[in-house]
C-alpha cells in the first residue's frame, strides 16, 4: 500500500454552462499524465480484510420504520456500503410515560423494529443514546424541532438529576439484553450523545457531558459488562479548530474524577469521533475543495492527542461519521460544490481514502477503526433528484456513483496483498485483495481533489500482477469501470437537461446506467507470468480488475 500525497492546487471553479463544460472536457482529454506503474503481488499477503469502510449513518431513524427504509437498508447491504454495523439513535424521547404513581417508565417498541430490521440484513445495530427524554429534562424549554417529522421536537439539554439518564441506560440495556440475549449485545455498539460540542444538538457544556458519559457508562455497565461503549463523537469542524475540546474530554476519560462512581476514569472501550472532506474543507490548510489529505490530516490530529494519555493508547478510534464533504442536507442550490455528492468524484474519494487508510493501519501502527458514512441528507425533503445532499440515492431512486465505489470495494477479497504505486507522491492510488485462491481483485483509482467539475488530466497505468496460481492456470478477467459514462446515472441525468420530474422513459434510461458496469466483456486468459494491462483512466475514475480461476465464478 502507497501513503500517497497530493498536489495542494486550487483547481478551477465548476462550468456554468454546457458549452464551457464541452471545452473543456475536450481539454482535458488532451492532457495527459506520465505513466503510473501499479505492481501487486497476488502471494503476498499482508492482512485480513476487515472492511472497514462498510459502517453507515442512517438519518432519519425513523425511517427504519418504513417500506421505503426497509428497501434502501437492502440497496446499502447490497452495495457494500454496510456490511457490518448502521448506527441509529435510540430515541429515549420516544420510550418514555409516565406510571400511574409519576414515575417514568420506558417502552422500546419502536428500536425494536429497527434493531429487528437491521439484524434481519446480517448487520449490528451500532446504538447512539440519544436525545433527552422530556419528562427528566431539566429545562425542557431547550429542543430542536426536526423538519422530517413536522417539526417534532427532541429535547437537547441536561437532566435534571444525572441519576435519572443513568436509569435510562440501564433500562435500555436491560431491555436489549432481555430481547436479544447478552451474547448477541456484546457484538453491538453503544455511544453516548451525538456532537456534544454543538448547540444544534446540545445546550449544554461540554463538562456537563462527561456526567452524562459517565452516568451513561455507569448504567450500561450495571446491566452487562460486556457490550463495548464509547463516545464522545464531537463535531468535525470544531475539533479541528479547538482541539483541546477533544483532549479535555479525553483528560476527563483518563484521569478525572468519575462524575457516576467518583473513582478515578470512566470505561470505553472505542473513541468516536467525526470527519469530513471539507465544507468545501473550511478551515483546513490544505485545499479549499474536498479533500482526503485534510480528512486524514484530522484523524491524525486525533490519534495523536489520544496518544498523549497511555492509558488510552490500545483503545481504537471508530470514526462514527464521515463524508465527501459536512453539511448533509444541503444541497446544491445553497453550495454549488455539492455536486461532488452526486458524481464520480465521490466514488474516487472514497477508494482513496481507503487506500491511503489502508497503508497508515498496516505501515504505520495507526489505530484507527471503523468508518461510518453518514448518510443525513434524508433528514430534510427530498424535492428533486440530485440535489447534491449526502445520500446513497435520489427521490425517483437513482443510485448515486458513490455506490458503485462501495460495490467494487465488496468485491476485494477476504485477504489485502501487496500493492504499490510509483511514483508513490501522484494521483493514482491502489488497493488489491485476493478471496482465498480462487480470486484477485485490483482497484486502481485516480482522484484529483482539485478538479470537482472532473475535467482534470488523465492517467496511463501499466499495471502488472504477479498471481498466486501456476503457469498454465485458466482465468477469467473483469474489468469494470466508474467514471464519466460507466456506473454513473448522474450523467444521464445531467445530460437529459436534469429532469425535475422524469419521465417513464426517462427514468428507464438513467436506472439503466446507475449500477456497475464493465469497461470491456470478459476475457479467459491462461497464466505464464504476471499479468499485464494498460489502463486509462480519465480524472476522478475507478477500474477494478479482477481474475478469477475458471470454474470458480
């Protein structure tokens, strides 16, 4: 794997018209790099493939709830974009009564449903604890009002008595325990809180939370010791600003006084925090557009302070919510440069990010985690399709490119091989796999952050893979692409003049672009020495090359 850096350019504004976009696509054609050498060796195995990529965010929760939301978990699973754990709050607000006597009592009825659903598609429930049940808050006066459900509010502020939220959890637990049995919890997740560092979802301060993470952990440990818990997933932006936000809580984790038991430390078991690719990357040193250099340049930042405290070393960072860029239910109309959501860009920022991932985890001793792509666009209307909020797909259900990135990534093996790139500093990255013997799988992409409109210079990558199979083996090689006219519905769409309510014929044309597709047909080829192609790949592309032992398919 190939710790890849890029070129710190500004790039050029997205085309306003489609004249200028023809131009300069024609331009851009013209221009290309020098060659890239991609060298994978098949035999070489470096590590199991944790897929640590494959976590999301639902927003709304409540979605689960429904036939809509049953149908989009299934597309995400199928994808790949979640084939291990789907966050969702719990939703106290929504359990809580009051007992003939005054007082409080819990229902979880309505977690049940999701927790059920998203078990019944293989995946774990990752639990956030959230928000404040009215009957305990201690100024039910400080809410938020949530535009999905007319304006419902949720209550944000502290309780009244730090005892009460620890019954809450306990309670909680108590009930998942019952239901499902301590063996399955223990392979779930519970967090404290959603960006407690924010006034759209705390009115309170920030010390004020490490009572409610230690009353939390408190009442989740006083029902089972073995569930893992964590927190506190602070805001992306704000941590990158001030993070003493970040080594304060984590100074309070360590060492201070425990607000629940008064000993000294409170448990957990994994650390939460958020990323993002940008605003596009306000406050961020390195560009002014999405950027994968600046979201690993926070999560580094990160890994460091929690580095300062011994005792937290071992315990790994889960990055509870990531994306191309923040601000997930604005769209396009408000920023321009979120049309980075809706096209190939997404899908070639994520395969980079994995792979430069990849590399800091097996090269240099990064404990970073699971990633959970946050997918809160649903939270608010959706009044077109790609609007360029941060969804998997669109009103008329058009799958979005970025899935396409998820579906080649589900198809690398259970084994990461070696792999590497020169020049190692330029725009191509690689990550290969292999499934047992029967199966290699290649990804190659090429992202320029700078070129969000996808008209930057492309590459020519010799590629060359030294198998695991003697001479004489038959396979089968694939190849599919992501790129400006494969697995890409945006650009139908786009073409089509961005239809506000698309026609039958219409939406068959877009559906029939929106999945993965080939590059070129399938062809057998009989092993006598490494393999070898030559690709070209246009800016913000994908290829993912994979053979496979005939007879094996």
């Amino acid at each position: 794997m190939t710790n890849l850096r890029f070129p710190l350019s500004t790039g050029f504004l997205i085309a306003t018209t489609l004249v200028l976009q023809t131009a300069f696509r024609t331009q851009a054609r013209a221009a290309e790099d020098a060659k890239t050498a991609v060298i994978v060796d098949a035999s070489q195995i470096l590590a199991a493939n944790d897929q640590f990529w494959s976590n999301l965010v639902l927003h709304p929760t409540e979605y689960l709830s429904t036939e809509w939301g049953e149908e989009h978990l299934a597309l995400l699973r199928e994808s790949g974009a979640a084939r291990k754990y789907v966050r969702i709050y719990n939703q106290p607000e929504d359990a809580a009564y009051l007992r003939d006597d005054g007082s409080v009592g819990y229902r979880w009825d309505h977690f049940d449903r999701r927790a059920d659903l998203i078990l019944k598609e293989g995946l774990k429930p990752s639990v956030a604890f959230f928000s404040m049940p009215a009957q305990i808050a201690a100024d039910p006066s400080l809410l938020r009002k949530r535009p999905f459900l007319d304006g419902k509010p949720i209550y944000i502020g502290a309780p009244k008595d730090y005892r009460l939220w620890q019954e809450v959890c306990a309670d909680f637990t108590r009930h998942v325990i019952e239901r499902y049995g301590e063996k399955e919890a223990a392979t779930w997740r519970f967090s404290c809180w959603n960006e407690p560092d924010l006034g759209g979802f705390s009115r309170f301060k920030l010390e004020e939370y490490w009572s409610l993470y230690d009353h939390f952990a408190a009442g989740v440990r006083s029902v089972s010791t073995r569930i893992p818990i964590g927190g506190p997933s602070l805001s992306s932006g704000n941590i990158y600003k001030n993070p003493h936000l970040f080594r304060n809580t984590l100074e309070h984790i360590a060492r201070g006084k425990n607000c629940a038991t008064g000993e000294t430390g409170s448990p957990i078991d994994f650390i939460t925090v958020h990323t993002y690719g940008g605003h596009g990357a306000a406050g961020s040193s390195q560009s002014k557009y999405p950027s994968v250099d600046y979201l690993l340049e926070q999560q580094l930042r990160l890994v460091k302070i929690r580095d300062e405290f011994p005792e937290l070393r071992r315990v790994p960072i889960v990055v509870a919510e990531w994306g191309v860029t923040s601000g997930g239910g604005t769209g396009m109309d408000r920023r321009p440069l979120a049309e980075v959501r809706n096209s190939q860009y997404a899908p070639a920022f994520l395969a980079t990010a994995v792979a430069r991932l990849i590399d800091l985890k097996l090269n240099h001793d990064v404990r970073i985690g699971d990633m959970y792509l946050c997918l809160s666009g649903y939270e608010v209307a959706r009044q077109r399709d790609f609007e360029g909020k941060r969804t998997a797909a669109t009103r008329s259900g058009f799958d979005k490119p970025l899935l396409n990135g998820y579906r080649m990534l589900a198809r690398l093996g259970k084994e990461l091989v070696s792999s590497r790139v020169d020049p190692a500093d330029g725009p191509v990255s690689v990550v290969a796999a292999r499934d047992d013997r029967r199966q290699v799988a290649v990804l190659v992409a090429h992202f320029r952050n700078d070129h969000p409109d996808n008209l930057g210079p492309g590459a020519t990558v010799e590629l060359e893979i030294d198998t695991p199979w003697p001479a004489g083996t038959s396979v089968t090689l694939h190849h599919w692409r992501v790129d400006e006219t494969h697995s890409n519905a945006y650009t139908v769409f786009r073409d089509l003049g961005r239809p506000e309510q698309p026609s039958a014929e219409e939406i068959v044309q877009i559906k029939a672009r929106m999945g993965l597709e080939p590059l070129e047909n399938p062809r057998q080829l009989r092993i006598d020495g490494p393999v070898q192609m030559q690709i070209e790949l246009p800016c913000n592309a994908l290829s993912l090359v994979e053979l496979v032992v005939e007879g094996e398919e």
